[in-house]
C-alpha cells in the first residue's frame, strides 16, 4: 500500500470523506476520469514535484504554476484541479499526507460555512 492511500484510508477511518483513484497510464489518460472527477467537489493531486503554494505572496490564480500532472489533468478533462507538490528528496509519509487531507478538508469546510 502506497503512502497515498494509507493516508486516505485512515481519514475514511476518521469519518472523513475523501478518496483517490491511481493512475496505472499518463499517457494515453485512462478513460472515464472527467466522469469520476465530476462526482467530487474538489479534486487534487499530491505529486512529488513542483508547484506554487497559492497562498505564496504575489501568487494568483492566473499566475500559479501548478505541478505536471494536475497540468495535465486539467487540460484532460476541463476540471478544475488542485495541487499539492513538495520535493522532498524522499517518499512522502503518509502523515504528511495526512496532514494535507486535512487541511484542504478545513479550507472546503470553511468556505461552505462561509456561503451558508
């Protein structure tokens, strides 16, 4: 099991409600993604890669630069991606992963009980 979803399985294990699909082909992209992405109301990729931190100063949405696969996610299926990408020089541990999840649950929390 990768860190991905043993950090996932664990949020599920908390009451949270979050998943992940794995890639097995970049390239052809599996069929179907735009269908499965559309049931979500926030999809994101963890990448060990680059990316802009979008509270970063001077960053915005228009000039973000987002890490490869959430690039190519998006121009895939015309859903609006996420990202989160760090380079660590070494795998990610599930519990920074798990951190993520829950931050980026605490930031779609708070959004809906801002437009509530």
């Amino acid at each position: 099991m990768g860190a991905i979803e043993e950090a996932v399985d664990l949020a599920r294990a908390q009451g949270k409600k979050v998943s992940s699909v794995h890639l097995r082909f970049l390239s052809p992209l599996e069929p179907g993604l735009k269908k499965i992405f559309s049931g979500f109301k926030k999809v994101m990729t963890i990448e060990i890669n680059y990316s802009d931190d979008p509270d970063a100063p001077m960053i915005n949405e228009e000039n973000r630069r987002i890490s490869q696969l959430a690039f190519v996610l998006r121009a895939h299926t015309l859903v609006d991606i996420d990202c989160w990408s760090k380079v660590p020089g070494h795998p990610l541990q599930p519990g920074t992963i798990g951190k993520v999840i829950d931050a980026r649950l605490a930031e779609l929390e708070g959004a809906e009980s801002c437009s509530a």
